[in-house]
C-alpha cells in the first residue's frame, strides 16, 4: 500500500482518501480482482469504478450498490445487468436508463424522465397503447422537461404528466403548479403556459 497524491493507493491502483492506511488496507482485501477503482469496497472484478459497494462486474461505474453486471452507470442501487444507467434504483436489466425507480427490464430508458414503478418496459417513450407525446422545453425551477402523454382508453381519452416527482392527470397536475409556483409569476406561466397549448394540441379542454 502507497500513499499517492493523499490517496491510499493498493497493487490494483484501487485508491482510497479519507482514511488511515489500517483502513486502506482492509478495503482492499475486501475486494476481488478490482482495477483502478475509488473508495470502493465488497466489489467483485469491477473497472475504473467510483464508491461502488457490492458490485460485480461493473464498468465505470459511479456510486453505485449492491449492482451486478452494471455498465457505465451513476448512482444507481440495487442493479442487474444495467448499461449506461444514471440515478436508477432498484432497478432490473436496464438499458440506457435516466432517472427510473424501481424498474424492470427496461430499454432504451433515455427518453422517460424520472420514471417509477415500471414493470417490463420497452423504448419508453410509448405509454400505454402507444399514445401521442408532447415534450415541453426545458422550464420551471428544474429547469427541466414536461411530459405529457395522451392516449385512447375505453371510455375515451386519457392523459398522463410526468413532471419531477409529479405523475398524474391534467386536472391535478394543473393544481400542483398552481400550488407549488405560487409565488412565483415566472415558472407558474410557463407551465400554465404548456397546459393551454396541450389543451389545443390534443383537442381537449377538461382530462377525462
């Protein structure tokens, strides 16, 4: 073990900062067959990963958990087969994924923004049926994009927002901004903003 630019530095070029050399030394042993890895620990033949914990297999991963087989990912926990994922959790065979929870064998996940609960999906821009997609710009305090999905169902028509950590319909997603911006001119008519325009775009005054 050498001390290396104020990293604790093994035979693996695995490095550790913040830590005594006793403790550099255990993390190390911890881990099987690791290369050029930081501060990780528990990882099994993982690359150029970053905190990393419990992993197997993983490549360039960062703050990852408890992840098997990840490829490229970032801050992702509890992952199997995950390639190119970035603050997923929980999640199952992901492909491309951004921003999903507790998802299952998605692909393509680029397109979903902060995605929950999803069970077996497949180039997540479809929503159910298939349905149309408008994708605002990016506004708001995030300073990110809206989505708005609008689909056929039985009865007729139905359509789903997915804003931040905001998932619904039109009416509740209407409330929510005028809600949470109300004191703030600006973002509340940027989002009032996008409703009217997908009022307009869809052919619809009220969500059914």
């Amino acid at each position: 073990m050498k001390k290396i630019d104020g990293y604790w530095v093994d035979e693996n070029g695995n490095r550790w900062n913040d830590c005594s050399k006793e403790r550099a030394k255990e993390l190390s042993s911890s881990m099987i067959n690791c290369y050029n890895c930081d501060n990780c620990c528990n990882c099994n033949n993982c690359r150029n990963c970053r905190n990393c914990h419990y992993c197997d297999n993983c490549r360039n991963c960062r703050n990852c958990h408890y992840c098997d087989n990840c490829r490229n990912c970032d801050n992702c926990h509890y992952c199997d087969n995950c390639r190119n994922c970035h603050n997923c959790r929980n999640c199952r065979n992901c492909w491309v994924c951004e921003d999903c929870e507790d998802c299952r064998d998605c692909r393509d996940c680029q397109v979903c923004q902060n995605c929950q609960n999803c069970q077996n999906c497949q180039n997540c821009q479809k929503y159910t049926d298939n349905p149309m997609l408008y994708r605002t710009a990016e506004i708001g305090s995030r300073k990110a994009q809206t989505l708005f999905y609008f689909g056929k169902i039985a009865n007729g028509t139905s359509l789903q927002i997915v804003c931040g950590c905001f998932r619904g319909n039109l009416e509740k997603f209407e409330k929510a901004v005028l809600k949470t911006h109300e004191n703030n001119e600006v973002y509340r008519k940027q989002y009032l903003e996008e409703i009217q325009k997908v009022k307009v775009l869809f052919g619809m005054q009220n969500d059914e």
